[in-house]
C-alpha cells in the first residue's frame, strides 16, 4: 500500500501499466475488454476505499482525469473512463464480464458504477425507491 501522503501522479502510473501487462496479447496488442474491466474495477476500488489507495477524497478527482487520460491512449480519442462503464453496462461488456470470470457480486458492484456514473438522477431515484421498498419489506432481501 502506498502511504498516505503520496500523490495521484507518482501513484497511478506504475498500475497503470501493470493492467496494461496483464492484458497483454502479444508486445503490440492489448485485450480491450480485459483492459476495460481492469480499470473500471480499479476506479471502483479507488472510490470504495481511497485511504487503502494512498489516497484522500480530495484526490479522486485528479485520479479520475489520469485514468481517463490512460484510457484516452489505450482506447482513442474520445474515450474516458466513463465510456468504460457505459462499455460494461452493453451486451458486450456483459459478455467481457463473463469472459474474465469475474463473479456476480463483482459484476454487480460494477453495474452499480455504471448506474452512478452513466445516470446520476436515475440512480439517486433507483436506490431511494430501493430504500424505500426495504423499509416497507417489500424488498429484494424481504422475501
């Protein structure tokens, strides 16, 4: 683990390229969809527990602008991280899922970036009516 007071761009260039190796095809060629799970589950991972990271909140920001900026290079113009969500929540980042195995809980923790990342409005209106049909019992766990 890093320590605490080390900073975003001293931290992240060196995973960066790590998940650029373990994608790896050949010297040339990388696995766009592995790549993408990659650094999807590296933000979420960021985000979940920044202090674990080395890092504080306050740096999430700046985090995100150099992994977008990676995926810029990796993936072409135009494209951040977000579009690496928005990639996880089609049919073929569900197929990418599937591919790297990933299990449900880590596909759906996931999803629940998409979601928050893709649709911000919706997402706050999905998990308040989820909250509230747990309160009232009716929930997904209340049956």
């Amino acid at each position: 683990m890093p320590a605490p007071s080390q900073r975003p761009e001293s931290v992240l260039p060196p995973v960066l390229a790590q998940v650029k190796d373990n994608c790896r095809v050949t010297d040339r060629l990388l696995d766009t969809d592995a790549y993408r799970v990659s650094m999807a589950t590296l933000w979420a991972n960021i985000v979940l527990s920044p202090e674990e990271s080395g890092f504080e909140e306050s740096d999430l920001e700046q985090c995100y602008e150099i992994l977008s900026s990676d995926c810029t290079e990796v993936l072409g113009a135009d494209t951040e991280l977000k579009d690496v969500f928005a990639f996880l929540s089609s049919k073929p980042g569900a197929a990418a899922m599937q591919q790297a195995r990933l299990p449900q809980n880590h596909r759906d923790m996931l999803l629940f970036f998409a979601s928050m990342m893709l649709d911000p409005d919706g997402h706050r209106r999905w998990t308040s009516e989820l909250r509230a049909a747990q309160g009232r019992g009716t929930g997904p766990d209340k049956d």
